[in-house]
C-alpha cells in the first residue's frame, strides 16, 4: 500500500478528530453549528498540520454536503468558475444543499483569484471554507473576509500528539500487523513541532526503515530522520527551517547567505509576500534605529512585490535582502517595548500625570487636567525638563541605545536633553 501513514489515520468522524477542543468540543465555538442547520462560510487559519483540512472535510460529511476541493498553488479562475457554474446551474446534481468548497492556502490566491469567489459566496451558492497559515487580515481580501467566520486551530500539545501516536499503532491495518514498542517519544514529538502529518509521517519514516522487532527510542528516531531528511522533507516541511536560515543570515549580516536562502525559498514556489513581510519585520527588530532607513526600503520591497509578482518580484527581494545583512544591527527598539510590556504587566493601569492628560471640557480642565503641560516648542531647543511616566516609573529606563553610529548620535543626544536622569 502507497498511501501515507497520515492520509491512511486522517478521521472518518468528528469522533476520531484530535486537537481543537475549543472549535469541536462540547463547548466548542463550531459545535452549535454542527448541530444547527447551518454551515458558514468560513476561513480555518492555523499552522501546518493542525487539521484544517481534515475538519472541513467533515463538516461537509456531517451536513452531507457535496465536497470540492482546491489547491490554490495549481488552481486559478477557472477551476473556481468551473465548480461555481456546476453549483448554479447542475441543481439535480447537488441536490437542495449548496456544495462546500475547500481552498488550501488560500492566502495564495491573487485579488483577482478571490474576488471570482465573492458572487457565489454572497448567494450562498457554495459553503467556502478556506484554509490558511498566515493571517487572513493580510493575505484575504476584505470583502470576503466580511463573508467569512474566522476560526483559529491550535499546534496540537504533548498529549493529543501522544494520542495520534497510539491511535496509530492501534488502528492502521499495517502497524497493527508488525513488532512496534515506543520506549521513548521525546524526539518524535519534537521533531513534530505539533503538526500531526509531520508526526506521522516521522513514525513511518522510522518503522519502514528498521526491521522488526522495532524497539523506537530517541536515538533511533534521531539517526533515522537525519539520515533520511530528503524524504521526511518531501512534502515542504523545510519550509520553517529555511526562512529561519534567512533570517538569520540577514540578522548575522552575511548577504551571501542571505541570497542563498532567498534563492531557496523562490524556488520552492515560497509566496512573495510571505518573505517580504519577514524582512520588514526584521528591519524594525534587527536594525531599527541603527539604520532607519532600512524600515523604508522594506516597506517599499513590500509594496512592489504585491505590484509585480513572480519572477520580477525576486530582483527587490534581494536588492532588500543584501541592504538588510549589510545594515548595521540593533534590536534596541525591539527590546525597548518588549521591556515596556512587561512593566506594564507588573505594574497595572498606572494613572497618567495630571499634566498629560486631555483637558477637552470646562470640568477636566477645573479638576487640573492638563494643568502645568509646557509646551516643548515653546522653550529653547524645542525642550522642556518635564515628567512623562507615571510617578511610580520616574526616571525608569526602557530604552537603550545600540552601540551604532546612529544610535550613539541618539543616546548623545538624550544625554545633552536629560542629563543623568535616565543615565544615558
């Protein structure tokens, strides 16, 4: 049998489904609608592995609604105006019940691709269920984002990992027949990440290639995935790996890598977008004020890969990836809010200073709001030597200026404006 361990345990019922208690649990944010006679259309956004598929495969089994699916790598508009004419005009075929159609990696599909799909989903001609593991706030236009329910799946834990495991030795005609004992599950689980496919597809990889009686234990799954990383890889789980060397290159400043990386991703039909948005995150968490404009070109690269799309979209894709590695680094802005946050989380809804706060009416104004603001501007050098945190914060510094030639012009700077008082 040629069929993958991971399509051979996909469930047959919302029974046999692991994971995603808060979607189809007895509570869960799907269930009532489950049991009601209505099926929205709706975008599952989750990583890899965490049974997007899987649950909308049996939501139509449950609503015995017919089930079409596509790949939005190999589908265009006219797969989809295909299964939307057979929905308008083949009635006999579908019977009362609207079919449900499923889009894997929908956030793949152009503007164009996912306007064709607004008609039918507004008629409710088709039941749309999309699939995604970017944020659909990006990659889905609003006006089927308005059409659509959104719901989140979860990396499966530790436990519902170990149940896919055992469900798997105890149920596949295959395993059932063979000599198999787990005496430790520590590696395949990691190597998993929480993705049930990449879990499965690790225990077969592991059992197909040792000989019975197979006694699988750290070291084994460790020696087997390595040796045979090409094949556990097959189906694109580098994916995570190798935007991580990216990034890391261009953190490292190696534009040699960098481009390498780039040239990786490109070539395994990466999106575009995907790649430019993680370059402009790394500008403001790796370089910010270092080099400011490094936040420019990112956002720039950003906006013409959307306009020029594949194969142009690869020239400021790496125009940006060099300029990226070759900037001088800081992660202090980065650093600045994360330390923020977290006195923010410490300390409460401390009370904003008097003088701050907005004084819009006659009563504010009586009760001292905004009583003794000094308007910068209106001093020398466009400074005034006032307080701006509350009072249990006075004098506590978040931000710390990288040592870079920008930032040391910036920490020169505070310490001219505030002399010891943050100790810049």
């Amino acid at each position: 049998m040629n069929t993958p361990l991971a399509e051979r345990m996909r469930p047959k019922s919302l029974e046999e489904y692991v994971g995603q208690e808060h979607l189809v649990g007895p509570q869960g944010g799907l269930t009532s609608i489950i049991k009601s006679g209505n099926l929205p259309s709706m975008i599952l956004w989750g990583p890899p592995g965490t049974g997007k598929t899987t649950l909308a495969r049996l939501l139509a089994l449950q609503k015995e609604r017919p089930f079409y699916q596509l790949s939005a790598i190999n589908s265009g508009v006219k797969e989809i105006r295909d299964i939307l004419q057979k929905a308008e005009h083949n009635g006999d075929l579908f019977s009362s019940k609207s079919p449900l159609l499923f889009i894997d990696e929908i956030h793949r599909f152009s503007k164009s691709q996912q306007d064709s799909l607004l008609g039918a989903v507004e008629k409710g001609s088709i039941i749309l269920i999309g699939a995604t593991t970017e944020n659909p706030s990006f990659e889905v236009i609003n006006a089927l984002l308005s059409r659509c329910q959104i719901y989140v799946l979860n990396t499966l834990d530790k436990s519902q990992l170990q149940q896919l495991i055992s469900n798997a030795l105890s149920r596949d005609i295959e395993l059932k027949s063979k000599k198999i004992e787990i005496l430790e599950d520590q590696a395949l689980l990691k190597v998993s990440g929480g993705d049930a496919r990449k879990l499965l597809s690790a225990l077969e990889l592991v059992i197909n290639s040792t000989p019975e009686p197979i006694k699988i234990d750290n070291a084994l799954v460790q020696e087997k995935i390595q040796t045979q990383m090409a094949m556990f890889d097959k189906n694109g789980d580098l994916h995570y790996d190798i935007i991580s060397a990216f990034i890391k290159s261009i953190r490292g400043s190696d534009p040699n890598g960098s481009v390498y990386w780039l040239a990786r991703m490109i070539q395994a039909g990466e999106e575009v977008k995907f790649i430019a948005r993680r370059m402009l995150i790394l500008a403001s968490e790796d370089i910010g004020n270092a080099n400011p404009t490094a936040l420019v070109l990112a956002n720039s690269t950003f906006q013409a890969v959307n306009i020029l799309g594949l194969p142009e979209a690869r020239i400021p894709l790496s125009q940006c990836a060099i300029y990226l590695a070759g900037s001088e680094k800081s992660n202090a802005s980065f650093t600045a809010i994360n330390k923020a946050q977290q006195k923010v989380k410490e300390t409460g809804d401390l009370g904003v200073p008097l003088a701050l706060r907005n004084a819009p009416t006659q009563l504010m104004k009586e009760l001292d709001y905004g009583k003794n603001y000094q308007y910068a501007h209106d001093h020398e050098n466009h400074f005034v030597d006032m307080e701006f945190l509350p009072k249990d914060l006075e004098g506590f510094r978040f931000y710390d200026p990288g040592e870079n030639t920008k930032e040391s012009q910036i920490r020169k700077f505070l310490k001219l404006r505030w002399k010891d008082k943050y100790g810049y």
